[in-house]
C-alpha cells in the first residue's frame, strides 16, 4: 500500500511539473538552462560542498571507535541523495540505504539506524532555523507581512509533523521503510528490536556536543546551498545577490521538505520556485529554469551514484555466494 501510494505521488509530481512547464513555455526553459552551459558543471561541482557537510553531520553522531572513515561516510552520502533524488521512493529512502550501507562497513545495526534518525531530525531542526532566518531576510527587505505568516506557518508545520512522527514511533517506521527499500534480512530485526533502537537514539542525544557539532555542519550545509542557487542565476544571466539567494533558498527548501511523500517533490519544487522566485524579483521562467538547473546537477551526480550503488551490492552478492 505504502509504496503505491508513494508511486502515485510520483506521477501526481510528475504531471504538475510537466503542467507548470506547459503554461510557462517548455522551449523558452529548455534554451534557458542550454544557455546556462559550462554552468551546468559548476553548480554539479558546488554541491560537494554541502554534501561533504551533510556528511561530517552525520559523522558526529557515530561512535569514534566504529565509523568508517569520512570517504566511505561520504561514498554512503552521496549515494543517499541519488536514490532521494532520482528514484520513486519517498525522500527517505536514500537515508535508509545509507544507514545500510553503514551497518555493512561494521556500525552496529542499532546505532546506523538510530545515527539516520537522529541525523534526519537534526536535519529538519536546522531548515526550520534557515526557513525562519529567510523569512527574515525577507522582512528586511520590506516584502509583505503575508510572507512572513506563511514562512512561519511552513516552518511551524515541518515542527509539528517531526514532533507527531516521534510521537508514533519514527525510528520503527524509518526501520520498516528501510526494510521494503533493500529486503535484506539483517534489517528484519531493527523493526522487532525497538528497545536496541530506542536505547541507540538515547545513547546519541545524551551527548549535547556531539548534537551541536552535527547541528552546526547540517545548517552549514543548507547554507552552502544558496551557492547553487547564485550560481544557477548568474549563468542564467539574471544574478542577485547572496541574500535573495538565501532567501529564495531557504524558503524552496522548507516547500520541497514539506513534500517528503513525493518522491525528489518533483512538481512541487519547480512550483516553489516559480512562487517565491516573485519575491526577490526573479522571474517565473528563469526561477523555473534554476529549479531545472538543480534538477540537471542532481541527474549528473545521481545517475555515477546509482551505478555505484549497483556495483557495490553486484559485488557483495558475488562475494558472498563465493564464500558460501
């Protein structure tokens, strides 16, 4: 059930994206982002820098003695995002596979699991920070009141459903979902094993610095984005500044988080963009060819990160039948 629903986000994502294209002129995007050239590669080349944040965030949480050194953490994080990102599973999927990924290179299956809990909901903690700190910007700049009430709300909701998933028991479904993804066995018993679990994910808050650290490196890293989005724009031809480009950052992030049922919130990030471009003055086919710049940069990096991943688990059933 789970995963037909996930499937019909998908193509309802799909067809809004292909929809918004239509009104706003499919070809007029389309020269927009060929023009953007060499840029392409730049923005794909920027984005190591968040991801190589996103990782030592997690690397915080780890146990010294039991990680795997920040290249492999890096190898795991990057193929996280390619699933997130190109592949018809909800945008967890990819922090699921990397948890198992994790528990391959000798972490304790607990403590991956639980190291993915707690680095996802540090995650959403520190968007809310950054969505609340562009709303401000915003402000600053004298935009309307209206943009502050639906930044706050955006960002009161992200709190609200994260606070609701605790409630219910979000390491199980993180486990279970994690389960579908790979079907493996050694997964089955994270969702039987709640107590290994809970104790994992209260062993990682117990250490307030090691939070903090992760915390820090994990709104770097949506900082460090808002770099896509000036570059994207400057190879457009229409640069802004870094403020509206953390503006409009920020403010498309906490929109594409709130979808986190679509899969890649394909649709519902190119509507965002063409929404909020508005408000630092960018206009809708341009904000549009930016989100389908990002989207470029995530095909570039995804697509090495599946065959990747694909390599790794053709070379990890070979060897294991060859051992048996």
């Amino acid at each position: 059930m789970l995963q037909k629903l996930t499937l019909a986000a998908w193509a309802a994502g799909m067809l809004l994206l292909l929809g918004i294209l239509f009104y706003h002129g499919f070809g007029t995007v389309t020269v927009a982002v060929v023009m953007a050239g060499w840029g392409l590669v730049v923005v794909t080349a920027f984005h190591l820098l968040p991801m190589i944040c996103d990782t030592l965030a997690w690397r915080c949480l780890l146990t010294v003695e039991t990680r795997p050194l920040f290249t492999q953490l890096l190898w795991m994080r990057w193929i996280g995002e390619s699933v997130n990102a190109l592949l018809p599973a909800a945008q967890i999927g990819g922090d699921m596979l990397r948890g198992r990924l994790a528990a391959h290179r000798g972490v304790p299956r607990a403590e991956a699991a639980a190291s993915i809990v707690v680095d996802l909901t540090l995650s959403v903690f520190t968007l809310v920070v950054f969505a609340i700190g562009g709303v401000l910007l915003t402000l600053r700049q004298n935009e309307a009141a209206l943009v502050l009430l639906a930044g706050l709300l955006t960002a009161s909701l992200l709190v609200l459903l994260l606070l609701r998933l605790l409630r219910r028991g979000l390491f199980r479904i993180l486990a279970q979902s994690l389960t579908r993804l790979v079907r493996h066995r050694d997964w089955d018993r994270l969702v039987g094993g709640a107590a290994a679990l809970d104790a994992a994910i209260a062993a990682m808050y117990s250490h307030p610095r090691q939070l903090l650290a992760s915390s820090a490196w994990a709104l770097l890293a949506w900082i460090l984005g808002a770099g896509e989005i000036w570059l994207a724009l400057y190879f457009l031809g229409h640069p802004v500044s870094v403020l509206d480009a953390l503006i409009l950052e920020s403010l498309t992030q906490a929109v594409r988080s709130a979808a986190f049922p679509v899969p890649g919130a394909w649709g519902i990030q190119e509507g965002g963009f063409v929404l909020l471009g508005t408000l630092v003055a960018v206009p809708a086919e341009t904000a549009l060819a930016t989100s389908l710049i990002k989207r470029v940069r995530e095909m570039g990096l995804g697509i090495p990160g599946l065959m990747a991943w694909q390599f790794a688990e053709g070379r990890r059933w070979y060897y294991s039948k060859k051992v048996n």
